[in-house]
C-alpha cells in the first residue's frame, strides 16, 4: 500500500474539486443537445451586437477602454455574466437596432410587439424625381399638422394635380402608361411620411384607373386637364357633397333638448352640430378628448365661436362615465370603414360607444362611403399608427415630465369599434345598420374618380 506524501492531494479533496469545477464551468458542447447550442451561439451573438451598440450610441464614437488583465478564472466569470445578461442583451440589442433603423423616433424598447405599428418620420431628404409640392405634402403629414381622413386625402389629390400639370410625356412613351411610372415615388414618398390612410388609397387607386383609361389619341394637356377635372369632381361628390347630405339625415336626429356627445374631432360632425345651431334647434354638446393630439379643443373653439354658440362641456376620456348619464345621442366620426361592420376611428371611439351601448344612448357614426375598405378588421393591434409623443415642460416638473430611459411611451392613434356597439351608420346612402355595411359597394354602383 502507497504511502501518501505532503505533495499529493488527499483523495477526498479530488473527488469534491470536481463537481465543483463541473458547476463553475460551462458544460462542454459535445454533451450539449442540438436546442442548447444554437440558443448558446444566438446569446453570444446579442451580447456581441449589444456591446457594439453600446460602444456606437452610448460611448459617443470614443474609444474602447482597455482590456483589464485577469486570467482564466475572470474570463469564466465574464462569461458566465453575459450568458445571465443575455436576454436583456438580446431585447437591448433588437431595440438598438429600431432605433438606428427609424431615426432615433420613440419607439417601445420594452414593449417590440408594438414595433409594428406606423410611425411618423421625420422627411429629411427626397429619393428620386419628387415633385415640390408632395416634398412640402410629406412635411405637414410628418408633423401632424395635416390630420385627418378628409383633411389628408384632399391635400394628396391637390397636390397631385400639381404633379399632373407640371408632368412632360416622354419621347416614345404614353401618358397612360408613363405617368404610372412617375406617380408611383410620390406616393411612396408620403407613405415614407405617414403610413397612408384608407380614404388616400381609395383615391389614389381611382386615380390610376382613370390614368390607365385615358385615351392614347389626346393631346397632352387636354388629358391633363381631364385628370385634374376628374380629381376635382371626386372631391365634390365623395367629400363635400357627401358631407352635406350626412348633415342632412344626421342633423334630423337632433332634437330641442338634446344632450350631443362626440369624441376627439370630425370634421363632419363638427359640420352636422354647426348646421343644427344655425337651424335654430336648441341643444347642448359634451367634447370628449383625450391626449396626446387633444383635437377636442380645436372643436371646442369651433362650438363655442360666432354669435350663436352652443352650449358645451369639455372633458377629457376618464371623466365620461360621470357626464354619460346625461347624454341623448353620440355622434362620432370614423377614419375608415370594414365591410364586417367595424369601425376605425380615433383611440378612445371605442370606450364611448361601448360606454354609451351600456346605457342604451343611440350610437351613430358619421362616415362617408369612400372610407368603405372591403378587408374585415378584428382588433386594432394588427394594424395601427402612433401618434407623436408631445411631452409638456415645466418649470417645476421638468424632471417629472421628461421621458427617461426607464418610461416608455405608447400612443396608438387608432381603435376598432366593433359593430355591436354602434346603432347606425350615417352616410350620404343613408342610415345604414352595422349589420348591411357590406352593400355600400352595391348601393353606390361602379363608382369613378
């Protein structure tokens, strides 16, 4: 039998070294499963990019620190930390690079199941032949200072018959077929702006229709001037007098005593309330608003201006459940239309109506037949646009109303109201239940720009 001597370790000191040694280390790859290792290789990879990240936004373009000496011990704790940090490294990484990929805007780091929603960008250069008037089109829509369906889909067609005017034929080529060719970056220059709206589709699809259908045998600018006709007939008779017909039938539903309750700001309800004032009948209005766009006191200002004003009250979202009690009728506006019977309009459209369906007030949205989408919307998640962060200064609050790293602001502009909780629909077909939005293509015919 062996004599042990001072230089050996003693048997047992081996034996517990080992496991201790095996939970310190990683395991190696041979005894690691197929699963372990790729998900190894893609946390090694997140740490990778969120370091590099780092090093290009947080540091400043300074230069890497150097390396601290250590040896294998605090590499194997490095390691084992960037492995524990891996999944924040991954989320930090990801929101790394959707921050570089849309300018630096307010996006969700958090939340990056809301990263698909549209985001306004700010129009820093134009790609291509792009005509001053949508370069000037793209700014306003950045900037929300163009805002709304109506609002937003006249100044696209105005600005294309700008287009159309200034546009020359090619030698060897049709206007039917080149102007086609030249309108397609224009749009995609306002969409770069602002994720384009149901009402421009529909427009500008009309438009393209009437493009292709123009005859090859025309003098130039008489098919220009044809073009820009058409446009201006499509604004008459789908918005303006679309418009006065929905006062018309809504405006009857108004009666002497009525409490009016409408949500944010529609242009044509503001039209349907004016025009009831001015027909001598005597009610009163409540504005509902809600932040960040606060298009509420724009309407306020329109109600209560002139020398006859209504009689209104303002408040914002959360205080509707103490003023709905004294409500007779709402009235809202949509953006766009579903042929399941669901509307989109502005965030918080859909509290009020169910709100107001709970207590049996009649729900009627004013809508015009273009906003009509015959795609079916469930939810207002697979499809959205935020609304630009407005963050107040103040003096004394300046530390509580700056956004910080630690706060994430989330601003979707639209909702989906779902059929059952609207009463009816006014459009310039008539009063049309949730129920048969889908004949509206049947009623209004082959329509053309």
């Amino acid at each position: 039998m062996p004599v042990p001597t001072l230089t050996d370790p003693p048997a047992n000191a081996t034996a517990s070294a080992a496991p201790a040694a095996k939970l310190q280390g990683q395991p190696s790859q041979k005894s690691m499963t197929k699963a372990e290792r790729r998900e190894l290789q893609e946390r090694q990879r997140a740490a990778k990019a969120a370091q590099k990240a780092q090093q290009q936004q947080g540091t400043g373009g300074q230069s890497k620190p150097p390396k601290s000496p250590g040896g294998p011990q605090k590499k194997a704790q490095a390691g084992e930390t960037s492995k524990q940090m891996a999944p924040a490294a991954k989320d930090a990484a990801a929101a790394a690079a959707i921050d570089e990929a849309t300018g630096g805007k307010a996006v969700s780091r958090s939340l990056r199941i809301f990263t698909h929603f549209g985001l306004p960008k700010p129009v820093s250069h134009a790609k291509g032949d792009i005509h001053p008037a949508i370069v000037r089109l793209g700014l306003l829509f950045s900037e929300f200072k163009i805002c709304g369906a109506n609002a937003r889909c006249i100044a696209t067609l105005t600005a294309f018959k700008s287009v159309i005017q200034d546009y020359t034929t090619p030698p060897n080529h049709t206007l039917s077929r080149h102007l086609m060719t030249h309108l397609s970056p224009q749009i995609t220059h306002l969409v770069a702006a602002r994720p384009m709206s149901v009402t421009m589709g529909n427009a500008i699809r009309e438009l393209k229709l009437e493009i292709s259908n123009s005859d090859i045998d025309m003098v130039e600018q008489d098919a220009k001037n044809a073009l820009c006709n058409k446009i201006d007939n499509y604004i008459r008779d789908r918005i303006i007098f679309a418009d006065e017909v929905i006062q018309e039938l809504a405006g009857n539903k108004i009666k002497d005593g009525d409490v009016v309750l409408t949500f944010a700001r529609s242009s044509v309800v503001e039209k349907i309330l004016l025009n009831a004032q001015e027909e001598g009948k005597k009610f009163s209005a409540t504005v509902i608003d809600s932040p960040p766009l606060l298009e509420g006191k724009t309407l306020l200002n329109r109600l209560t201006s002139g020398p006859n004003p209504i009689p209104c009250t303002y408040a914002l979202l959360p205080a509707l459940p103490s003023l709905i009690t004294e409500v007779t009728t709402v009235l809202v506006g949509a953006h766009a239309l579903f042929s399941n019977g669901a509307v989109y309009s502005r965030a918080g459209t859909a509290l009020v109506a169910m709100m107001a369906k709970g207590h049996g007030i009649p729900v009627m949205v004013c809508c015009e037949t273009y906003k009509f989408s015959e795609g079916v919307m469930v939810d207002g998640f697979g499809k959205n646009e935020l609304a630009p962060v407005k963050v107040t200064k103040s003096t004394s609050h300046s530390e509580a109303a700056s956004p910080s790293q630690n706060l994430e602001i989330l601003n979707p502009l639209y909702d989906l109201t779902p059929a059952t909780f609207i009463t009816a629909v006014v459009t310039e077909v008539g009063l049309i239940p949730p129920s048969s939005i889908s004949s509206i293509p049947l009623a209004l015919g082959k329509t053309t720009l």
